[in-house]
C-alpha cells in the first residue's frame, strides 16, 4: 500500500562526454551547411551567438549542448557575446515580445523599470511532444519568466496518433489545452494578450491548437504563428547592438577582431 510519498522515475543515465560529442558532430554539420550556403571560408565563422533548447531537458543535457556548443565555456573577449535560454523565450525573442509595449500597457512601460502584467501562452508542439507555458515578460533583462508548464509526451503529432485513434487523440488534445487555461488563475487568464505557436509540428496541426487556445482564453489575445524574417532580423540586429555596442558592461564580451560583426543565430 502507499505511504502517500511521491515516487520520483530513475534518474536518465548516460555518458555526457559522449553526449556532447554527439551534438558537436550534429553542430558541425549545420554549420559547414552555413558557410556553404553564405559562402564563407571554413576558418572564417559564423560564430554562434546564442543557444536555445527545450525546457523539458535536465540539467545534464542541458550542460552538454552548452559545452558542444560553446566549447570554451566562458563569456570573455575571445569567445564573444554568448547568450543561453529556453525555447519557448527563442520565440518570444522572435515575435519582440520583449518590448514593453507588446504585452503591457502606457503607464507600466512609462516606468524606470517596466514590469507588464500582460502574459504570453506558448504552444510548443513537436511530433514526440506538447509543452504548455505561460511565461511573464521582464524587458529591462530580456526575460520571459516561466508562471507555469505542463509537458505530455503521449499527445505529440506523431506519438499521439501511435497511442489512440485519430478522433481520440484530437479530443485528447483539444482537451489538453481547455483544461490547461481553465486550470489557471482568473486573473492569469484575463492577463494573456499573446498566444504564441512553435515547434516541429505541422503548420495545420498548430494552427488548429492555437485557434483552440484562443478560444479557451476567450480575451481576444493576439497569436502569433508566422515570423516575418526580415522583421526578425532586424529585431535580433537591434538586440545584439543594444547590449554589446550600446551598453558599456557588455563592451568586454566582445571578441577584440569581432566588434564591428552581427551573429545573430
């Protein structure tokens, strides 16, 4: 019988060493299609700027992406300006959810140190997976706080279709999400003015999950579902020469032969 204590899974064991030089191999292989597609010498970069993985991941894993991809493992001048998160703050990054006046209003981004009261609901939907998220955003730190999360591996596009039948897994599915925004505190739900869409998933299927989510929320929130590149671009430009070239403390990140290049992948 059980004494009411939660049972923990056994911790997922493997060789980090060997892990990472899986992901090193799988980096490389991107980038030597980089400076093919741009056309750059194989000495001459592109040098990775930033790091983005799911937030499923332990710390473990997460440690061996960060040391395949930053092998120096340092923000100093010869590394260049580093920055490591979560997916779901890469699509928040994506759509300027960080400016203040995205997800609050004129009084709170008039402050010193904005803080909006508006949240954004991201929709990670892969084919082995869905993770919910309700994040915060903080702009003075470029930060997306995590409010809340659920994670289901048996509701993925592909691994849900494997579990039930197709009209069992879209109502399992739908439901997911309902119940999600239902679970949430009145005041969280009225707070949501960004409904954001990403992952590996077909562009239908979450297209069908976001017009659900916007429904359940019920407050009119905007979805965001397709990047414009050149609004991205521009947006990662402006990012990067903010806190490097613009802000003097990040002035020493710089590699010395770097300062006048843009990486923003």
């Amino acid at each position: 019988m059980s004494d009411g204590r939660k049972v923990l899974a056994p911790r997922l064991e493997f060789n980090e060493s060997a892990l990472t030089n899986i992901i090193k191999t799988a980096i490389n292989g991107v980038m030597e299609d980089l400076r093919t597609e741009l056309r750059l010498k194989s000495e001459i970069g592109p040098n990775l700027a930033a790091l983005y993985i799911p937030k499923f991941f332990n710390n473990s894993i997460a440690i061996a992406f960060s040391a395949a991809t930053f092998p120096n493992d340092r923000l100093s001048k010869r590394d260049g300006f580093k920055r490591a998160g979560q997916s779901q703050q890469a699509a928040c990054y994506a759509y300027g959810l960080d400016q203040c006046n995205v997800l609050g209003d004129p009084e709170e981004c008039a402050t010193h140190d904005p803080t909006p009261h508006g949240l954004a609901f991201v929709i990670e939907f892969e084919e082995a997976y869905i993770h919910l998220h309700t994040l915060e955003s903080l702009p003075q730190a470029q930060a997306f706080p995590t409010l809340r999360n659920i994670y289901n591996n048996t509701l993925g596009e592909v691994s849900g279709l494997k579990a039930f039948s197709a009209e069992v897994y879209r109502q399992k599915l739908h439901d997911f999400i309902k119940n999600f925004v239902a679970e949430m505190p009145q005041v969280d739900r009225e707070s949501i003015k960004a409904i954001v869409g990403m992952g590996g998933a077909s562009p239908e299927a979450i297209t069908e999950l976001l017009e659900v989510a916007q429904i359940a929320v019920g407050n009119g929130a905007k979805v965001y579902n397709t990047i414009d590149p050149s609004v991205v671009a521009a947006h990662g430009a402006a990012l990067y020469a903010r806190d490097t070239v613009l802000d003097p403390k990040y002035k020493g990140f710089l590699r010395p032969d770097m300062e006048d290049r843009h990486d923003e992948l």
